[in-house]
C-alpha cells in the first residue's frame, strides 16, 4: 500500500473525493468520486466528516444518519475499501447507547476506540441553536469499543453542561493507555475543558484536568448571540498532541488564543505557552501585521514538534453567528521552544 491518495469528504454534499497525488502536489487528480446515493445506500448514514487508515479498511466517521435532515437513525462510522474505495459498510455491529457522533480514534495494540460526540445536523447546519445549547441537547458523551468485536463496552457521560464533547486525542505510544478531550462550553459558567480518559483494569475512566476561563466583556462589543452573557467562552474546538506525547495544543476560538499544555503528566496539565490571534472581542493582529479574523481553530503540528499551523474558521454557518463581520481564510504558523512555549 501506498500513501498516495487524499479521502475528502463532504459534510454539506455527503459526496466523498478520492484524489491520486502520485504525479506530485501540482499534479494531483480526482480518481474516484462516491456518490453520496452510495453511502446512504449501503450505510444509512450521510455527512462524513472524519477520516482514518484503521484495520480492515477505511474508516469514515459521520454526523448525520439517514433521511433529509439526517436524523432517521443515529449516525456512526463506516468502512471503505482500502483499494477500490467501494463502501463495504456500517463499522458497529453493536452501537449501545451512542446516538450522535463526531470524532473517533484508537489504540490498536490494545484493540479499542474511542469515540465523542457533537450533534444532529438540524443542531449544527444552520448554525448552533441556542436553546438546544441551553437545554444541554448537544453531546456530552464519550463512547469507547472494542475494535475488533466493533462493540460498545463502555460509554462515560460527562455531565449534560459539558456541551459538545468533540476530539479525542490518544497518546501516540501504545504502552500509554491514555488520551485526552476537548470540550466546547460548561453551560452553567462557559468554561472550556481539557478532559483525561485513561483505562485500568480494563475498565475506563475520565476526569476534568484543566479548565479555561470565559472573558468579561461588554455587551455592545459581542455577537448577538452572546450579548445577554456579557463575556466571551473560549469555545473549545480542536486540540492536538504531539507525536512525543509532551505537548497537548488546545484552541480557543472564541477568545482568540492558542494554548500549549505540557502534559507529561496526563492527569496534572500545566500550561507551558500561550498566544493571541483574532478573538470574538480581543481582534488580536498577526504580529506581521494585518487583521486576524475569526481565531485559533484546526491545530496541527509538525512531525518533529517544532510548529504549529492552524486555520481561522470554524463552520460557515457558526462563523456568522460568532463573527458576523466574517472570516476571511487565513493559516498562521507559531514557533516551538526547546522547552516548550510559543511564538
């Protein structure tokens, strides 16, 4: 097999691109494209979103199940042909209680995954709904399988005010049978929340490490969607680990902010850098001058640990509401120090 090909998939179209990238970055060609009639068909699921080279295929996270609002049936995962690209199918031969889904990853040594949750697509396609948020009807659950058996074991209910429980992220070393999550909003206070979820003989667990304030702000200066809080939640939405373990990247959206965590101690986070980007009410300028608009959202980071790269928007639809002047697309890079920090 080789790493040759890109899998991108279409939240809105539920139509997956397949492109070869062989002939080189300039020459790349679409090679195969899924019609979305293909996976309703043969999943009953619609809107992949997430995508991950596992064990008998390619597996293909979703956000919505069947219908055209998507909620007839939960949605789940879905396994590609890992050469012709054909849909093979469901992934869960036993789902317990998960009924909504969003990001997945594992330990395949140890032969589990872990799975969170965000929400139906009638609660995020046309942008968040406020009341739905505020009665707690987004995700607060953390499911884990067993990924052979394709099995739920065990699933972990946050608390319904750990509102929309999006990505987990593994420790990288397989002896290590930890991960960590990012949660968006607390709805009783707006913090934001960095999660450990750990297992010990065999069973799991899951525990609040690290929590991220909301800022003061005044009314005049906020979305309207925010105005009757008077402050600005970070808004949690991606975090990343690095490949030595040591560095857990947690993005706040809504504040502007870009956090690095030394999590060498799974369960003790400690922040270790910071920078300003963007932000709802901060508007932080690139140091290179120039507006940022929208803030720290997709966080990436490179092989060796040395960068870090993320992009400024979040969903168009959500972008609006939380940056009504819009979110012009932008890329920043941020230096790594020895020992941590950020520049």
């Amino acid at each position: 097999l080789e790493r040759r090909y890109l899998i991108i998939p279409g939240i809105r179209s539920s139509r997956i691109y397949v492109v070869d990238t062989k002939g080189g970055p300039t020459k790349a060609e679409i090679h195969k494209i899924i019609e979305p009639e293909e996976v309703f068909a043969k999943t009953g699921y619609s809107r992949p979103h997430t995508i991950h080279c596992g064990p008998e295929g390619i597996y293909v996270s979703t956000l919505g199940g069947g219908g055209a609002d998507g909620t007839d049936g939960p949605p789940g995962i879905f396994i590609m042909d890992c050469e012709t690209f054909d849909v093979i199918g469901r992934y869960e031969i036993d789902r317990g209680p998960q009924d909504k889904q969003y990001d997945f990853w594992w330990n395949l040594p140890r032969d589990y995954m872990v799975s969170s949750e965000w929400a139906l697509p009638p609660q995020f396609e046309n942008g968040i709904v406020p009341e739905e948020l505020l009665s707690n009807k987004y995700g607060h659950r953390l499911h884990f399988w067993n990924l052979r058996e394709r099995r739920n074991v065990q699933t972990i209910d946050l608390g319904e005010n750990h509102q929309m429980a999006l990505e987990v992220r593994p420790a990288h070393d397989p002896v290590k049978e930890y991960g960590f999550l990012g949660v968006v909003v607390d709805t009783t206070n707006l913090e934001g929340s960095i999660w450990t979820w750990w297992r010990e003989d065999g069973t799991f667990h899951c525990k609040k490490t690290a929590t991220i304030p909301p800022e003061a702000a005044a009314k005049d200066d906020l979305p309207p969607l925010l105005q009757g809080f008077e402050a600005v939640p970070p808004l949690v939405t991606d975090i990343d680990l690095s490949l030595d373990d040591r560095f857990l990247y947690v993005s706040c959206w809504g504040t502007g902010e870009q956090r690095q965590y030394d999590v060498s101690d799974p369960m003790k986070p400690t922040l270790a850098g910071s920078v300003h980007i963007g932000g709802i009410t901060r508007k932080t300028a690139h140091p290179g001058g120039g507006d940022y608009k929208g803030g720290p959202q997709m966080v990436e980071i490179s092989r060796d640990g040395k960068r870090v790269y993320w992009t400024n928007s979040l969903y168009s639809t959500w972008d609006d509401q939380f940056y009504p002047d819009g979110v012009p697309a932008a890329m920043v890079k941020a230096d790594v120090g020895e020992d941590g920090g950020l520049t």
